[in-house]
C-alpha cells in the first residue's frame, strides 16, 4: 500500500453574500451554479460549502431557514480578486428547487470552505475515483489534483445519461473514464460497482475515492477492504449548521462513538465509519 503524504490544513471558512453569475439546468434535474464571491480563501478537493436556499432578498427569508450543504465542484480566480466557485446540484427537495430560481445578479449566502479535504494518494500511485449521483460533484477536483501526479481512473454511475452530472468534463481530463448507467442509456448498463470489482480483480490498484449514495459507497467500502485496498468515502449526510454546533449531522463509528460528517468529514477512511448505523 502507498503511504498518503501529508496535506496543508485547510483555509479558514468565510461567510460572504455571493453574486450568482449563471444558474442554469444541464438536463435532467442537474443544474450548474457559478458564484462569484468576494475574499473566497481557495479550497482543497473534497470539501463544502453551506448555500442559503435561495436567494437573499430585501425582505429575508427564514423558510427554509437552513442552508444546504454543496460540494465545491471546482473554483476560478475572477476579475477584481474575487473567484469563481461553480456548484453542480440536483434538484431533491424544497430548498434546491429554491436554489433554481436564484438569477444573475442576485445573491446567495455561502459559508465555506468547510470540512477535511481527501488526502493526496502519493506520486505514481494508482487510484480509482468512483462516483455515484450527486457524489460525482465531489470529485472533480480530486481528479484533477491526483492527475498531476499519479494515474486516476474514473468511473462513474447514475440512474441514466439525463442523471449524469459533469459526463463531459470528467471526459476532458483524459484520464480513463468507465461511466454506467442503470438503464443502459450511456455506457455499461448496471452499477458503477461492477467496472470497480474488475479493476480490483486487476491487483495493481492503490487507492480507492467514492462519494455517492451511502449503499454505494458501503458496497465500494467493503470491495476494497476485501481486495486490500485503502478506501476514502465522502459522506454526504443532512446538515443543519456546517460546522460542528448542531450535532445533527452525527456518523456512528465502530468503537460506538459519534463523528460529526460536517466537522471530522466529510471525507473519511471507510473503516473509520460503521455502516449499519447510517441512514
Ligand atoms: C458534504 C456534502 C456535499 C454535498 N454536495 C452536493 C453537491 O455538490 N451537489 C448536490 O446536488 N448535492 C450535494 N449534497 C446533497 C445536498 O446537500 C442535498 O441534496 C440537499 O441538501 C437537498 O436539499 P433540498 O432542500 O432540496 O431537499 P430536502 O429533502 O427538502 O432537504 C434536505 C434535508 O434538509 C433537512 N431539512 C430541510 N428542511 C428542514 C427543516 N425545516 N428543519 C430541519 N431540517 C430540514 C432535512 O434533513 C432534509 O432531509 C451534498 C451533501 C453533503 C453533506
Ligand atoms: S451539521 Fe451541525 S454539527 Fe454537523
């Protein structure tokens, strides 16, 4: 097994109202979020930000009073010393169809960054990248910053090709990309865990990366462990707060105690997490 190296901690969170650049559908219920936001500290792969459901008006808002917690996808440096951090989201319930209706120009609250980033596989390393639902948002950046240095693969899964967030710009960091869909309307018919046993099967593998659907990510959890191989999962829990205040966000261990997903996640070493206890 390769040894993970050591990462710089974290830039501190900062609480900003951020001018929606586009908000826009990408097909399907996914949508694409760019937020230009004054004094963003820069974050690191695998970690959140907390998104007011909506936009922020003149009269303020309190229904839904809790912000959403959102993967940065990925982040630009913009005009003025500003950046541009872009969030790819699935309309689920209340709050993101809220988040649809935020126009450019208008405002949105962001907390963040927050949460422990994925730590760096070591040079050469070989790792896998799988990525499921709205946990494929988590990964970009991964990919990205594990490319520069050692050999990603990338598979990916979702219900259909219209579920699929990001298919094209995954494809354009040319690293080998296997993406199933349940309905066989894009790549391998099935479960993206099949194309993860046969890499596996291959021996040569390092490291394993999953965000996804909590079955997923137990099911990649427990192939892992059963070939061997480290794996790293990104939780991706209901939080209230964002940064370890409420307690609502709590993950069973197996020693019987709690972490909380906002604050000690919400990425973790897969054995660090007892899976009959999440929801
Ligand atoms: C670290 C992390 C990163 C994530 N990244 C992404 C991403 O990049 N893209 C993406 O699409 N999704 C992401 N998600 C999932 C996303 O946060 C949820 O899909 C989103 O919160 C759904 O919000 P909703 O209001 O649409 O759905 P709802 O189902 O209406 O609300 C979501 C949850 O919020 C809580 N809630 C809502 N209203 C109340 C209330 N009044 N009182 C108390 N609790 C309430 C409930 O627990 C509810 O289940 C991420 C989640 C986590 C934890
Ligand atoms: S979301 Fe409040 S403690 Fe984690």
């Amino acid at each position: 097994m390769t040894s993970i190296p050591s990462q710089a901690a974290p830039a501190l969170a900062i609480r900003a109202d951020a001018e929606v650049v586009e908000n826009r559908s990408e097909g399907g219920a996914n949508h694409r979020l760019r937020l230009r936001v004054q004094g963003w500290p820069g974050s690191t792969p695998g970690q959140f930000v907390m998104l007011s459901p909506g936009s922020v008006g003149e009269v303020r808002r309190d229904d839904p009073l809790l912000p959403r917690p959102m993967a940065v996808y990925r982040e630009h440096p913009a005009a003025g010393g500003a950046a541009e951090v872009e969030i790819l989201y699935r309309v689920e319930g209340r709050g993101t169809a809220l988040l649809t209706e935020s126009a450019p120009g208008e405002a949105i609250r962001i907390v963040g960054p927050l949460g422990q980033p994925f730590p760096l596989a070591a040079a050469a390393a070989r790792c896998l990248v799988v990525g499921g639902g709205t946990g494929v948002a988590s990964l970009y950046g991964l990919v990205e910053a594990l490319a520069a240095e050692s050999r990603p693969e990338v598979l990916l899964g979702a219900r259909s090709a219209d579920d699929l967030m990001a298919h094209d710009d995954f494809a354009a960091l040319g690293r080998p990309l296997v993406v199933t869909t349940e309905d066989g309307s894009l790549g391998e018919t099935g479960l993206v865990t099949a194309p993860l046993e046969r890499a596996l099967a291959r021996g040569d593998v390092d490291t394993v990366y999953s965000c996804g659907p909590t079955p997923m990510m137990r099911a990649c959890a427990e192939l892992a462990a059963a070939a061997g191989v480290r794996c790293f999962v990104s939780l991706e829990n209901n939080m209230a707060c964002g940064f370890g205040a409420c307690l609502g966000c709590a993950a069973p261990r197996p020693a019987g105690d709690y972490a909380l997903v906002c604050r000690d996640g919400p990425v973790f070493e897969a054995s660090e997490i007892a899976w009959d206890g999440l929801p």
